[in-house]
C-alpha cells in the first residue's frame, strides 16, 4: 500500500474515532430518547460547549476527507505518487489528529492554522499530481 493509501486509511480510523469521541457524551448529554429519535425538533436540552466543538469537528472532518480522498485517488491513480505527495499525506493526516483537540478545547488561533495546513497539504498533492 502507498503511503497515501495508508494514511487515508488511518483518516478514516481517525474519523471514527472522532465519531465515539462524539457520540458518547452527546448520548449522555442528549438522552436516549432525543438521540434515537427522528429529530424533529430540537433537543429540549444543551449539549455542553466541548461536545458541540466535537460535533462540529467530526462534520468538518468529513468535509475535509472527501477533499483529501479525491487527492489520493488523484495522485494514486495518475501514478503521481512521490516522496512529496506522501509527505503531504501524512501532514494532512497529522493536522487532522491535531485539529480535533484544538476544536474541542477552543485553541485560537491554532484551530484554523492547523485546519489550513492540512488543507494546503491536501491542494498541494492535487497540485503535484498536476505538475
């Protein structure tokens, strides 16, 4: 497997353990009996302010592994693949591991440096795949 592959299949290990980091409190926080619902209306109660950063974390994670997944399958297919690519890979994989503690604790303004990081990470494989 190409260093790529692999660190695209650790963010996805990574997105579901963002997903249990999640879910757990906001179940506790929630209830049973919002969390299996349809939700239809908003819940009657607030999650707390670090389980909300990681929902909004989790969602922005999937948002950025459609991006890095179209990358890797870009440089992994065009036969692209390089030392850089591969370096490029495992920061994108690197600043998303940071970025969830950083989203939950509020780290301003390291959230978004490590956010943009990783996203230039993921637009400079597409680049290098074009070069």
């Amino acid at each position: 497997m190409t260093p790529e592959l692999t660190a695209l299949a650790l963010a996805v290990l990574l997105q579901a353990a963002q997903f249990v980091a999640y879910a757990i409190p906001a179940n506790r926080e929630l209830g049973p009996g919002y969390t299996m619902s349809a939700r239809d209306r908003e819940p009657s109660r607030r999650m707390s302010d670090r389980t909300a950063r990681l929902g909004r974390a989790l969602a922005n994670h999937f948002e950025g592994l459609i991006l890095f997944t179209a990358a890797v399958v870009v440089v992994t297919l065009s036969g692209q693949a390089s030392g850089f690519t591969a370096l490029c890979a495992w920061a994108y994989l690197a600043a998303r591991i940071l970025y969830v503690p950083a989203y939950a604790f509020g780290w301003r303004p390291g959230r978004s440096i490590i956010w943009a990081l990783g996203f230039a990470a993921t637009l400079l494989m597409v680049a290098a795949a074009l070069i």
